[in-house]
C-alpha cells in the first residue's frame, strides 16, 4: 500500500534489505532522493547496474517468496558479455558499476 505514496522513503530493515552496509546505503539512497525532491529535481534511479540499485529493484519488484536480500553479485543486471572466470567477471561488475555512479554523480 505504501508504494502508492511516492513520498514516503523507507530504508533499512523495514524495506527488505539485510544487513549493516545493505541498511546504511538504503539510508543513503534515500537521503539522496528526498533531498533530490526538495530541490524540485529529478529522482536519481541508481539502476540495477549497481548493488544498491539493484536492491532497489529486488524489494520493489512483486515476489511471492520474498526474502530479505543482502549485497550480491546475482542481483545485477547480467553483463553483456559472458565471462567464465568469476573473478574477472565480478571485475567487470564493479567496473560497470563504479562509471554508473560516476555518471550519476554529475546529476546531484
Ligand atoms: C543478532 C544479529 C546479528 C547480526 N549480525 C549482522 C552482521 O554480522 N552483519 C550484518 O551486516 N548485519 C547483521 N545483522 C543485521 C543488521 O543488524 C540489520 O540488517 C541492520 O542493523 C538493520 O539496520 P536498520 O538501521 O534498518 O535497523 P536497526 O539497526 O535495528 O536500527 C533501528 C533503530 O531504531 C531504533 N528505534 C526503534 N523503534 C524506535 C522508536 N519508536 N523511536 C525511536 N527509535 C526507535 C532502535 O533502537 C534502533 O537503534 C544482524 C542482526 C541481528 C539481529
């Protein structure tokens, strides 16, 4: 019900997510976005190419057997390209991840 009110921001445990850094970085994504709001500006989508994106979408997103979600690799968007070496990959996912920020840095 409350997702009808889009000026109500949660983070922490109570949307969904598991952990200290998980709740730390909802705290932030919503200070972001309520400060985006009271400067009449653009709410920053952070996407589902980083963690906390990502997380973002996994609480919004209708599941059944919803669970709280920690910080993980499984949760992004996949790359575009298949790499079988899992630490070469999650090189890349973190590479892909930090430029998003970047990008979206321009816009706060
Ligand atoms: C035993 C245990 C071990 C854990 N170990 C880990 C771990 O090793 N690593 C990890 O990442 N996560 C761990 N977690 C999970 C982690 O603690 C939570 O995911 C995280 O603390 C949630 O942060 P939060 O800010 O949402 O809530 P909380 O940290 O619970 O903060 C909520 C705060 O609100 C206050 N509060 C409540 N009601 C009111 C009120 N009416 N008025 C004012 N203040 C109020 C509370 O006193 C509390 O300080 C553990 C959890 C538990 C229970």
């Amino acid at each position: 019900m409350l997702k009808n009110f889009n000026n109500i921001y949660i983070s922490g445990q109570l949307c969904g997510v598991e952990g200290y850094v998980e709740s730390a970085a909802s705290g932030l994504m919503a200070a972001i976005n309520v400060y985006m709001r009271i400067s009449g500006r653009q709410q920053i989508d952070f996407t589902t190419q980083t963690v906390m994106g990502a997380l973002a979408n996994y609480i919004t997103a209708e599941n059944k057997n919803f669970q709280p979600m920690n910080a993980n690799f499984g949760i992004l968007k996949p790359l575009d390209v298949k790499i079988k070496d899992k630490l070469q990959r999650n090189a890349l996912f973190a590479q892909r991840s930090l430029n998003k920020i970047k990008e979206l840095r321009c816009d706060i």
